[in-house]
C-alpha cells in the first residue's frame, strides 16, 4: 500500500503516467501530477483529489518548480515516477539533430534533472524511492530506434549510479522497462486497422498480448511501495518476456 506517501507523477495525463496515478490513488498515496495537456490533467486532478502542474518538463527551472509544489502543498516527497518520454522511429541516418536533442531532452536530461531536484528533500527526510520508466529497449537492441534506444539505455545505467550514489541516503532508485504497450505512443492511430496492427506486436511476445498501461504501473507501484525495501538498481522487465528471448 501507498497510503499516505506523497508522490510526484511526470507525464501523468496519458498512459502509463494516467495509469500510475491511478493506481496510486486506489492506494492511497497523495499526488502531484504533471504533464502538457491541461484538459486532461484538470480531469485527474478532480477524480483523484490531486494537484496538477501543467508544463513541459523540458523547461529551464520545471524539476525544481514541480518539486517545490510537493513541499508547498505536503511538506515532503516521498516517491518520484519519472515516466514522460518522448518517441522517435529511426535509424542514425533517418535521425534529424532537433530530432535527438528532443529525444535526449525529454527521456534524458528531464530525468537527470527531476531527481537531482528531488534528491536533497528525500536525503533530508532519510527516505524516498525513484522509479525511473526505461524501457525493454534499454536493455536489449531495436530496429530503427537509434535515438530512444540510446536513451533509454542511458536511463538503464543513470538509475544504476544513483541507486549506488544514494543508497545510504535512504533513497532507493530503480527502473521499470516496459516492452510493448496498449497506449497512443506504441500506435497513435484510432483506425479499425490498430487492433491489427497490435496483434501483430502481441505474436512476437512471448505471454501472446501487448501490455496494458495497468501491468506497468502495478510495477511502479511495488517499486515505489515498502514491499521493495530491499531493491534498489534493479531493472524490472515488463514486457511478456520479450527481453527473455
């Protein structure tokens, strides 16, 4: 259970990042929620009794604005999800230099910048779990994936070093990296062709389906929950076992 803990969400308003804040709602922790699209965000805030920050996270100054409104609003932060990403299909050649540097920004720098902020309060309080969201491609190689893949690599060994940084902080840092999932970043469509074309992904997966956004945020939660007291710099594939094979 979280019930009580305070958590800061990114990319909250679609998702992966909906889902988490959710689930976490069910479970009784208290959020500050963040993301681009105010409608959405206005609608969590008002079902899950959250405060909602919209802003692009990219923003000079974002990581510590968003961690100030947790202490304004709670007086501490105990779980940060760095969840926004951002996705480019290509290869080296096919990658544009506005085309990395947003990669980067957004599932790099963004992420670097949330937890250096977030750190000194949890270090502080002599608690605190960051779940960062990589992804099965961090771990192993895709096709025409050069930026995202690069990034969410560096995600991979950038939780491995603070967990290793700030374990003694009473911080645990893990990631999350999830394979295939049901959300408008794997298929942006709305055509009656996208069923299709996610059955198609789900033959490849061992367990025989996509993910839901529900299967990830069940593991944010454990992550971010007491029961993983004990874990920290941990990987955890959620991706029917595609990293398996």
């Amino acid at each position: 259970m979280l019930n009580g803990k305070i958590a800061l969400i990114t990319g909250a308003t679609a998702g992966i990042g909906a889902a988490t804040a959710a689930l976490f709602a069910e479970r009784g922790a208290k959020l500050v929620l963040t993301g681009r699209n105010e409608a959405a965000g206005a609608q969590l805030a008002a079902t899950h009794g959250a405060v909602f920050v919209g802003m692009d996270i990219t923003t000079p100054g974002a990581a510590e604005h968003l961690v100030f409104t947790a202490l304004q609003n709670f007086g501490r932060l105990d779980i940060l999800v760095n969840n926004a990403g951002a996705l480019h299909r290509g290869d080296a050649v096919n990658t544009t230099d506005a085309q990395w540097e947003n990669i980067m920004a957004v599932n790099v720098s963004a992420v670097f910048k949330m937890s250096r902020a977030a750190i000194p309060v949890m270090r502080a309080q002599k608690s605190g779990a960051i779940i960062n969201i990589a992804s099965d491609w961090g771990l192993i190689a895709a096709q025409a994936a050069a930026a995202y893949g690069a990034s969410k690599g560096a995600i991979v060994q950038l939780t491995r070093s603070m967990a290793a940084d700030h374990a003694r902080d009473g911080i645990r840092v893990n990631a999350v990296c999830p394979g295939d999932t049901d959300t408008q970043m794997l298929d942006p469509g709305n055509d009656p062709a996208r069923a299709a074309r996610l059955q198609k992904l789900a033959d490849a997966i061992p367990l025989g389906r996509v993910g839901q956004a529900r299967d990830v945020a069940a593991a944010i939660a454990f992550l971010a929950s007491d029961d993983a007291a004990f874990i920290t710099g941990a990987m955890l594939p959620v991706d029917g076992g595609n990293s398996a094979v």
